[in-house]
C-alpha cells in the first residue's frame, strides 16, 4: 500500500523523500505555475528533466528571477492498521526577487490554489489504491445495514419542503454510518466537490473517502439547520450570508427528486 502511495505522490511531484517504517513521505518544493492545468503540466514535465533533487530545487528557485514565484510542497502520513488513514498536508510558498529562501504561506495568506491541488492529489492517491480494495463479506454488510442505530427525524430541518427534509434526514444517517453506497445516491454525477475543480460524483467520493473529515464537516453543517436560497436549500442556514466561507451543501431539484449539487468550502 505505502509503495502504491509513493507512485501516486510521484506521478506528480517527483522529488520526494519516503520513510517506510514511518509512514511518512515528503516532497520537496515544486514550482506552480497558476497559468491553469496547460501550465501545471509544462512544469511537471519540467521537474521531471533529469537532475538532483537538490540541482532541480535550487535551479527551481533561482532562474527567472525577476518575477514572483510560487512553490508547493506535501507531507504524506499513513497510519493503521486496518482501516489504513492517508493524512495529506499541503503547504505553499513565495518567492520574491532579493529573498535567499521562499517565504511559506499561512493563515490569510494561504493562497486560493492550495486546497485544489491538495484535493487532487488525495483523488489521485485514492485512485491508485483502489484497485486494491477489500469488498466486505455479504454477513458483514447485512450487518451494517440491519443494525442502524437511531434515524434522524426530518422535522429538525423546519422551514424547508418536506420531500426536502427527509432527503436532508436519509442522508444525516448515512453519513453517520459511513455508508457510501447509499450517501452516493442522494448525489448528483456533476456534483460541485471543489472550488476551481471539475465537478464530478467519482472524484469527489474519491476525495471525501481518502479524508473521512469531509463528512464530519457535512454532518455540522447538516447539524446547524438548513434554510431555502432561491429555489435551492443550503446547510448550515448561515450559508445564505453572501460572506459564508465555511462548508456548505446545497441541495436542488433533479428531474422531480431533491439532490446534492454542491458540496464546497470557501467564498
């Protein structure tokens, strides 16, 4: 599994150190280029010119230097076992004409382009590894489906039409129970997983199962009440605030039938 992670991180930004017995991978400093995925991939191609992984960093960060330059860079953590967890941290960078070394980026400077190319790389490992998934065994999933715990009462989402509420209901439940299969179905195939990313159902339940936090932010944002805006309905409620920057999920009409359309965080 960990050599399959390291491929999928390398595919796409090649200079990397691995500590198996750790679990850990980390890359070096990769140049971005913010002139859209033409360009994300000239540079790849790029950094994958035969050099050093310290010749290519340090060339990387000294031609051209008469323009602002932005760099990335990612820390990989698998932990188990089974279920095994990949923990991805992204990190950006700066550089400007006259500094020795890049400046990171945090907190308000975080630049917008971090979490996509995060997102991507957590689909893309997701992707690798899928091959190698177990499927359950039928007495294990009759198990999970038999014994569901409490249902979520669709009258906690007031204010909204009821067709809407127990859609808003079924989906709390499976979101507490994990359970994919029917989460995917509540669903729409051109669903909106990432601000700036292509909108699609397999990438984003690729991404939302290689970080199970995402559904933890949509039970809280179920959680805080839903509210309609237009003809759609969003959750939390204080996601109808044009400044709202959080996690929010929107549901919409579909051919007669209540489904999620979007599922972001940011402005």
């Amino acid at each position: 599994m960990f050599a399959e992670i390291v491929t999928a991180v390398k595919d796409q930004y090649p200079n990397l150190t691995e500590t198996p017995f750790k679990g850990q991978i980390a890359t070096s400093w990769h140049r971005v280029y913010i002139g859209g995925d033409s360009t994300d991939q000239a540079a790849q191609a790029s950094s994958r010119a035969p050099a050093s992984a310290n010749s290519n960093q340090t060339n990387a960060f000294t031609t051209d230097s008469a323009f602002k330059r932005f760099f990335i860079r990612f820390d990989v953590t698998v932990t188990g076992g089974r279920p095994w967890q990949v923990k991805l941290v992204g990190r950006a960078a700066e550089w400007d004409q006259g500094n020795a070394v890049p400046t990171e980026l945090r907190g308000a400077s975080r630049p917008p382009w971090l979490d996509g190319r995060n997102n991507a790389l957590l689909v893309a490992i997701h992707r690798r590894l899928k091959a190698y998934a177990v499927a359950r065994r039928p007495d294990q999933a009759e198990a999970s489906t038999a014994d569901i715990g409490p249902r979520t009462d669709p009258k906690v989402f007031a204010d909204i039409p009821t067709a809407a509420a127990q859609q808003l209901a079924g989906l709390r439940d499976e979101v507490l129970r994990r359970d994919w299969a029917r989460i995917r179905r509540r669903i729409v195939a051109d669903v909106e997983w990432s601000l700036g990313a292509e909108p699609g159902l397999d990438a984003a339940m690729a991404l939302w199962q290689a970080d199970p936090t995402a559904l933890d932010e949509m039970q809280k944002a179920l959680d805080l009440g839903c509210a309609t805006r237009g003809a759609d309905i969003v959750c939390p409620k204080a996601a109808t605030e044009p400044t709202f920057a959080g996690h929010r999920l929107v549901l919409a009409l579909r051919d007669g039938e209540w489904k999620v359309i979007s599922f972001v965080s940011g402005l």
